[in-house]
C-alpha cells in the first residue's frame, strides 16, 4: 500500500476528502454553495472544534446568533460547542474547505513533528 492517496474534486457540492483519502486523524470536507443558498441546519459538535478557509465566493455564517461575513482569503475557527450555519450572499456563491478536529488533540507542530533525513 501507497504512502499516500490522491484525489481530484471538481465542482461537486460537497465532498467528504477523509472518506476519500482514508484520513485516521481529520475530517475534511470541501463546499460549494450556489448563490442564496445555504447549509439547511444549524448544528454545534460534542468534541471537534472546527476550521473553515474560504476559498471563493462570499457569504455569511451565524455563530450563536451573531452573524460573520465571509470572502475569499478568509480563515475561521469555531468551538465544538457553537452553534453555526452558513450561507452563500445572494450574489455570489461560496466555496469553503471545512477541517474537523478534536479539540486540543495537536500535540507537536511540523518543527516538533519532522524527522529530517
């Protein structure tokens, strides 16, 4: 077996990157949402703090009734126990990477981590 997977998305309106690249330690996930559109719930998690890049588009999340505006080049954090949903504006759709993790489970960053050869 490889020591890696790869994968290749186009314009799908979500995919599920740790099903398709068998992740063991983070949920990964890549949305598109059309213009108006928006995720159809509001939801919180019990363990993983999640983080959001936006990669295209514009829109707006509502993080425990306070609502972010969100563009291109933006990076956002959010507590396991927050309550979000998000929206694409009505002009512009969204296309945003979300990265599930366990809340305080880094334990080394890349300089701690690395083994150089």
């Amino acid at each position: 077996m490889a020591n890696y997977a790869k994968t290749h998305i186009g314009n799908e309106s979500r995919v599920e990157l740790h099903e398709v690249l068998r992740l063991t330690g983070a949920e990964v996930s890549v949305n598109n949402l059309p213009a108006g559109a928006g995720v159809p719930f509001v939801h919180a998690h019990k363990e993983n703090e999640e983080i959001y890049d936006v990669l295209e588009g514009a829109g707006s999340v509502t993080i425990d009734d306070e609502e972010i505006e969100l563009a291109a080049g933006d990076w956002l954090r959010i507590s396991p126990a927050a309550h979000r949903q998000f929206r694409a504006a009505s002009n512009s759709g969204i296309t945003y990477v979300c990265i599930q993790v366990k809340q305080g489970s880094l334990n080394a960053f890349t300089a701690d981590d690395a083994i150089m050869f």
